[in-house]
C-alpha cells in the first residue's frame, strides 16, 4: 500500500483546505454560534439571522471577532484535508493496483473514504476542539473562570489539557465518528458523478475535467452530504461548547429533542450551507488544480532523469 502513497494528495488538499478556510472563517465562526445555542442559556448573545449574526459580532468583537479560531481551524482543515486527501487516494490506488482508469463503484468509494475520515478525525480532533472553543470567546466571558479564558491556540491547548487531559481534547470524538459518514457520502458522490460524466463523454474515468464542472460536482456532493449529516455537528459543536456541560452524546442528544425539538439538531444548518458549500468549491478546485501540476512536475522530473541516465545506460552497454 506504501507504494501508492503520494505527497502530491496532501499538498494538494493541504493547499485547499488552507485557502478555504481563509476566506471563509467568519461563516464557520457564526455557524458554530448557531449551533451551540439552546435559546436557554443566558451567557450566549441571540442573534436573529446570518447578517444579523456579523452585523452583532462587528459591533461588539471588531473584525478581529470574526476571525476567532482561524489559527486551529486553519491547521485543522488544512491537515484534516491534506490528510483525508492522501489517505482516501493511497487506498483506492491500493484497491485499483495503480490502474487510475478502472472503475471501483459507490461503495468502494464509500469505504476508501470512511477509512479516510476515521484515520483523519483521529489526527485532527484536539484542532477542531480548540477551534470551537475559541470561536465561542463572547465579550460577555470576563466573569467566567480563568480556566476557560483562552488568549490564543496554544493557551487553549494547555488550558484545556490542564482541566480535562487528553479527553479534553477529544470531546465529541463520538459524533465525530457518526459524522465520518459525511464525508464517506460526499465522496462517493463526487467519485460516480466525475466517473458517470467521463463514461458519458466515452473518455477515461480519471480524464481531467474543467473548472467549472469541479466546481458543480462538488457543490452537489456536498450539499447532498450536509443535508443528510448536519445533526451530528450540532452535537459536536455543543459537547465541544464550555458553556454547556452535558455528560455526553446520549444526554446532549435527549437534550436538545426535549427542549428544542428536531429542529434543534438543524440549527445553523443556513449559514452551514452558504459557508461549505464554497468552501467545497474552493477547496476542491484547488486540490485538483494543484495535483494536476504536481502531476506535471513530477512527470517532467521523471524524463529529465531518465534523460540523464541515458547516456550512462548507452556507455554501459
């Protein structure tokens, strides 16, 4: 399997995730405040709407408020797709022996990128953890214990080691694992669309297509995927919240049904889909753009070598 391992996925998908997150944290940020919201805690600001939402924060926080959490949402959506990129494609490599032309199907794209998310979630989960709780810094928290004061990444880190261990930095691990099925579905339905589309033009499956038939491929992909999983980030975000405390993913589930019904595990769904919606997009193009040159590069490195050693071979011979 190591011998279908190539840096070229990571840096690629590195490279997409950054640039995505980048542009498009102040969305996350005011994602997560939606999703954390049960409408009965009194330390949480309320906010009526997505314009509303920045409009409150702008005022209250600056544009600095805004961008609450981009150190660890950077590292971890960069190394969380880095990672699931070079992952899910060593193993389909592994599966189809290194022949990109030959078909795998739904659920063997599904299981490539299960395995991918289990193993990226895995790595990534104490970014994510920081993340949220940054993000969810209110100017409301100077009475809140020093514990749960954060100046930056690498405080949280320390803060939340020192009062919970290593389990801190795992909290919602769990739906976590739910949510690996996001990416399996989202995947799986980018593969069989680009797949289905290339067999339609009676060209080769891993044929290059052009920008903006990635960009629609992945904007379907993932709004079929987010509509279906969303609930199990709600979840998340709420166990990863230090402004709640529940035991754990049984209680926070039974919790919201009884207070907020099923619309409670939808909550911030809207301005979930206006930010990964593009963030797919973006991330995806350049993933793919970015691959196809390191492809090229490393083409061209590969003549040029077999160049050099031709005149070698020649006088051997």
């Amino acid at each position: 399997m190591l011998s279908h391992l190539k840096y070229e996925h990571f840096i690629a998908g590195t490279s997409g995730g950054v640039i995505s997150s980048l542009i498009l944290h102040p969305l996350d940020l005011i994602k997560t405040r939606f999703a954390v919201n049960d409408g009965r805690s009194q330390s949480t600001p309320q906010y009526r709407g997505l314009l509303n939402a920045g409009r409150q924060i702008l005022k209250t926080e600056g544009m600095r408020g805004l961008y609450k959490g981009v150190t660890p949402n950077v590292l971890g959506s960069g190394g969380s797709w880095g990672c699931y990129f070079l992952v899910y494609n060593t193993i389909k490599g592994w599966i189809q022996g290194g022949n990109s032309k030959k078909p795998l199907g739904p659920s063997v794209h599904m299981a490539c990128a299960a395995h991918a998310g289990v193993i990226t979630l895995l790595m990534t989960n104490p970014f994510w953890v920081v993340k949220t709780r940054l993000c969810l810094q209110y100017k409301e928290d100077k009475n809140l214990p020093e514990k749960f004061r954060y100046k930056g990444t690498i405080d949280a880190i320390r803060k939340i080691y020192r009062t919970d261990g290593i389990r801190g930095l795992y909290r919602g691990l769990v739906p976590g694992l739910f949510g690996v099925s996001h990416g399996a579905i989202q995947f799986m339905v980018y593969e069989e669309l680009k797949n289905r589309y290339n067999t339609y033009r009676d060209v080769p499956i891993d044929t290059n297509l052009d920008t903006w038939e990635y960009m629609f491929f992945a904007a379907v992909s993932k709004l079929v995927a987010a509509g279906g999983t969303y609930p199990y980030q709600v979840v998340r975000a709420r166990l990863q919240d230090h402004h709640h405390n529940y035991s754990g993913t049984t209680e926070c589930v039974r919790m919201i049904w009884r207070f907020e019904g099923w619309r409670g595990f939808y909550k911030g769904l809207s301005a979930n889909l206006t930010r990964v919606t593009p963030a797919t997009v973006i991330t995806f193009i350049t993933y793919e753009n970015v691959h196809r040159y390191l492809q090229e590069l490393r083409k061209t490195h590969t003549i040029e070598e077999d160049r050099r050693h031709q005149p070698l071979l020649i006088k051997q011979t």
